[in-house]
C-alpha cells in the first residue's frame, strides 16, 4: 500500500500550484483591465462605462491581498511538511512540491 504521507504531499503541493496560478490570473487581470480602461479613454469612452471599468479593477486589486495572504498560509504549511518529511526526498511528488514551493516563493516576493 502507498504510504499516506506521499499522498499528502501530493496535496499540499497542488494546493500552493493552484494558489500560486490563482495570484498570478489575478495581477494578469489587472493589467489587461488596466489596458482596456486605457482604450476606453481613447476611444471617448461614456462615463459610465469608464466608471464600471474603474470598478472591476478595483475588484481585481481587492482580490490579490486576499490571494497572497491564502498562498503565504499554503506556503508556509508545504514547508515546513517538506522539512518534516526529507525521508521522502527521493520521491517524484517531494520534487514537484519543491518545485511548486520556488514558484511560490518568486510570486509572493513579486
């Protein structure tokens, strides 16, 4: 029987991988509604499309705090599971967690 502590890797690996592209969607959404309220203006948008515009980047940036503080709590947990488990070292779902943790440290620090 597979032992339930690769499993569990497994899973807290997932969770920072689906965080991490969670955060990173968000500051993607942000800049392209940020260009198309810039078109907007261009094109001599009505001011209450710009104003509408205005609000759904306010919602994308409310989402981003929210976003890091969930993926530092995820990241936090895989790590230290990471440093409690080195025997599994040498498993394949150990290097994915790793690799999953470096991108999630690079998005937090961005």
């Amino acid at each position: 029987m597979a032992d339930p502590r690769v499993r569990q890797l497994a899973i807290k690996g997932g969770v920072v991988r689906r965080l991490t592209k969670e955060k990173t969607c968000y500051d993607k959404d942000i800049l392209i509604e940020q260009a198309r309220l810039l078109k907007f203006k261009g094109e001599g948008a009505d001011d209450h499309v710009l104003r509408k515009q205005e609000e759904v980047i306010q919602e994308c940036i409310m989402m981003v705090p929210d976003a890091k503080r969930r993926l530092q709590k995820e990241y936090e947990v895989l790590e230290k599971y990471l440093a409690d488990e080195q025997d599994l070292k040498e498993t394949e779902e150990y290097t994915k967690a790793a690799s999953f943790l470096e991108a999630a440290k690079a998005e937090l620090k961005a």
